[in-house]
C-alpha cells in the first residue's frame, strides 16, 4: 500500500499515513484537529537486474557510458596478474 503525506493548514505538522489508493484522504489532523491538505512528493524508483531499456536496449554510446560509471578494479587487478606470471614465467627460463 502507497504511504501518502499530509500537512496540516494550522499546526503546520506533517504526518505519514499508509493508505489503499481507493480510501477517502484523511482530512482532520491527528495533532490538532485542524484542516490536512495531501503532499505530492517525490518517490524513488531504482532498476535492477536486466530487462529493462538501460540495462538492455541502450544506445551503443549509452552502454559505454554505463560502463565508464563501473568500477574497473577487476580488470587492472587481473591484467596486474598476468603480468606478474609471465615476468615470473620469463625469469624462469632464464
């Protein structure tokens, strides 16, 4: 169920109620008994996972992008290792 936020006109107090998208808004303050009007306010939505249009369907330049923001430790770490084995490989042979 969505929480939906109300302010109330005298008090000034806002309040958060848990509410089915069908009920009746609230309209006396639980604090004062005053009028509550209903706060439109700013949600958060995060994707995750693949199926979506960034994650799937981008442009070339935009999964470059996408790619550019993730940390790239793994692969110096790897290319690291690669080198230290054949350095060690080399001195080896010799």
């Amino acid at each position: 169920m969505p929480i939906y936020e109300y302010a109330c006109q005298d008090c000034g107090k806002q309040c958060e109620v848990i509410q089915k998208v069908t009920d009746e808004p609230i309209s006396i303050c639980p604090y004062c008994g005053g009028q509550l009007h209903k706060l439109i306010s700013q949600t958060s939505f995060i994707l995750k996972g693949t199926g979506w249009y960034v994650t799937d369907y981008a442009s070339p330049e935009r999964k470059k992008a996408l790619e550019f923001d993730r940390p790239a430790d793994a692969k110096i770490e790897s290319k690291a290792e690669t080198k230290t084995v054949t350095d060690a490989s080399s001195a080896a042979k010799n």
